[in-house]
C-alpha cells in the first residue's frame, strides 16, 4: 500500500425512532386487564369484549386488540373459535407442572439461603408478620401478597437471577390458582405456620431440614391447590347441567 494512501470507510447514517416519554397506550391497557384478571374481577372463562374494554379505559379498539395479544402470549386470555377472546381457563395441568418443577426449585433456593453464614432473617419474618396479619383479617389479596414476597425475598436472597426471572413468569398463573381456591381459613393459617418453620430452620443454618421443609410445603401446596380447583371445576360443571 502506497505511503500516505487511507481507506475511508463509508459512513452509514444510523435511524432510530424516538423513545416516547410515556408507555405506549397498548402496553397501559395490557397492564389494567392483567390486574383486572389476576384479581378475579375478570372470572376466567369470561367473555373479553374489545369495545367495553376501551371505553371502560377510554381508549380506542386498536391498543385493546394489542394489549390482548401481549396477554395471550402471557397464557391469560384465549381466542376461542365462535366465541372470540375470552379470559384462560385456570390449567390444572400447567399448575402441576409449576409446582412439580417449584419443589426442585424452593428446595435448592431453602438450602442455599441456610447456608449463607450471615443471612439476616429479619425482613422475611417482617413478610411473616403481614402474612398473619392478612389470615386475621380475611385480606385474600394482601395474604397471596405477602406469599409472593416470602418466596421472591428467598430467590433473592439465593443470588440465583434465572431462578427469579423463571418464577416471575409464573407468578400469575399461581396467583390466579390460590385466588380461586384459598377459601379455607384453616389452610391459611397452615400455610404461614409452614412458612415460620422453614424460616427457624433457614435462621439456624439447618441446610437439610431448611430443604425438607421446603419440598413438603411445595408439595402439600400442590395437593390442595389440585384438590380445590378439581372441586371447583365439578362445582360449575353441576351449576351448567341445572341450568
């Protein structure tokens, strides 16, 4: 290459659309039909009309349409053949499978939170505390709250971020089982009762009864969650055929 001779690269101008300062209305929309569907005011099987769904949000069809495709991919609404969009159908089976893959998980997370020399208990047993406070008053939404926080401060505290994120996802599908089905005061109690003793065992570095513990709380969970949503599904099965 001859002395003094340079190459110029061919500069290529770089497009990019602005950033709107706000989330876009679609995503606004998907946000308050998700709520609205964890919560149980849109009942699973319901019907998902576009049009009373924009104006109760004061929005046009069209970021609607959106914000339903974002919850179809989420597994929360289906499009169904003649019926149009409607709110999923709680899945037993995918509950299962949730479960079945959460006892590797809670215990794996239980034991390696135990481990950790310096962990300080004292935010989960705050999470503790509220979990109490929502079984004395009756509090459902403040009570699955609280269950959330218990097990998301454990992932946490596991430093494992796939873990997390994995569980994250699920959170919904969880929420919208335990909302159908946790209607037995006695239950509640047991399920903040299993919460303090895996939390004496995780406080007292017990590795392998924090592990224990934590399998059987997952596992019972499974069982009862089965059990009430079978009941519920034989109970509106009997309703449809009176009516």
């Amino acid at each position: 290459m001859a002395e003094g001779f340079r190459i110029r690269r061919a500069s290529k101008k770089v497009t990019m659309k602005a950033i709107e300062p706000q989330p876009m209305v679609s995503t606004r929309a998907a946000a308050e039909i998700r709520t609205a569907i964890l919560n149980g005011s849109l009942l699973p099987g319901s019907r998902v009309r576009q049009e009373e769904l924009a104006a109760k949000l004061g929005v046009s069809r069209e970021p609607i349409r959106k914000a339903l495709l974002v919850l179809e991919r989420e597994g929360l609404v289906n499009n169904v053949l003649n019926r149009g969009a409607i709110v999923a159908p709680i899945d037993l089976p995918l509950i299962n499978d949730i479960y079945e893959f959460r006892e590797t998980v809670e215990a794996y997370v239980a034991g390696k939170v135990a481990a950790l020399p310096d962990f300080d208990v004292g935010e989960l047993q705050k999470i503790v505390a509220q979990g109490r406070k929502a079984v004395r008053s009756g509090a459902l939404d403040k009570l699955i709250d609280a269950d959330l926080a218990f097990h998301t401060a454990l992932y946490e505290a596991s430093g494992n971020k796939v873990v997390l994120e994995v569980m994250q996802t699920q959170w919904g599908h969880i929420r919208r089982a335990m909302l159908t089905v946790l209607n037995s005061v006695g239950h509640r109690k047991q399920v903040w009762d299993e919460h303090e003793a895996l939390l004496d065992a995780i406080a007292n570095r017990d590795v392998a009864k924090a592990k224990s513990l934590a399998t059987a709380h997952i596992h019972g969970a499974e069982s009862w969650l089965t059990a009430g949503l079978q009941n519920s599904t034989t109970q509106r099965e009997s309703q449809a055929d009176e009516s």
